[in-house]
C-alpha cells in the first residue's frame, strides 16, 4: 500500500472551488486518514518498545471506519502475539468517534423516523446506517 501525503495547496484549491470539507469525498477525510494511521503506528511502535511479549510487527489489517468525516480503510497494524490492542480505534471497533452516535440521538430525540435519519446522515457524512444500527444507538 503506498504512503500518500495530504497535499494543503490541492486542498486550498478545492476548499475555494467549493468542495465540502468532511463527508465521504471531503476535502480533510483524507488527511483524517493520514493522522489516524500514524497515531497507530506510533501506537505499535511504543507497544513493541515497552512490552515483556517475545513479539515483533506483522503487517497491517485493513479495516473501515465510520466518522462526521465519512468512511475511511485505515490500515491498522498487527504484532505477531495478537496481543497489541490499539487505544485509538481498538479491534472491532468501527467508528472513529462517537459523534456519528451523538448526532442520531439527537436526531431520534427530534421525532425523525428511522428512514429521514438514514438520509440525514448519508446526505450528511456519506454514511449508510441499518435500522439495527439505530435502533443499537437509540433507546
């Protein structure tokens, strides 16, 4: 997988051509990606230096997350033990964040039906979210 570099002048020029700034084709989702990625292997690299387990690297796992700034494929790393557990996005994890929760409760709690949230949020964030999904955040 090859190491991209979030480019502030393409963003300035698509920030002035009137591109959105977060969503699924935003112009930060990128560098949102970049940011996550290294504070992972900053992650890894602490763990491998302090850790008492006979462990090393192991390449990467592909997984998506969901956030206000779209949906992203993080590259996570991956010690040999599978005893590393990032703090960030942790395993099974799948949201960045917990304010793509917090904006469908407050939706909920607005009367919108499931369905008028479902669009909000794709219209919003880029998202697709299941009944199951909402019916999980809300009481």
């Amino acid at each position: 997988m090859r190491n991209q570099s979030f480019n502030f002048d393409e963003a300035l020029k698509q920030l002035q051509s009137g591109k959105n700034l977060l969503g699924t084709d935003g112009i930060l989702t990128p560098l949102i990606k970049q940011l996550t990625e290294a504070a992972l292997q900053a992650e890894i690299e602490h763990y491998l230096s302090t850790t008492s387990i006979d462990t090393r690297k192991n390449g990467y796992t592909r997984k998506t997350v969901k956030s206000t700034s779209g949906q992203s494929e993080l590259k996570t790393p991956r010690d040999r033990s599978g005893a590393f557990e990032p703090k960030l996005i942790k395993k099974n994890q799948t949201k960045l964040s917990e304010d793509v929760d917090n904006k469908i409760l407050s939706l909920f709690t607005l009367g919108m039906s499931y369905r008028d949230i479902q669009k909000h949020v794709a219209e919003l964030y880029g998202l697709e979210i299941s009944d199951r999904a909402i019916t999980h955040i809300t009481p």
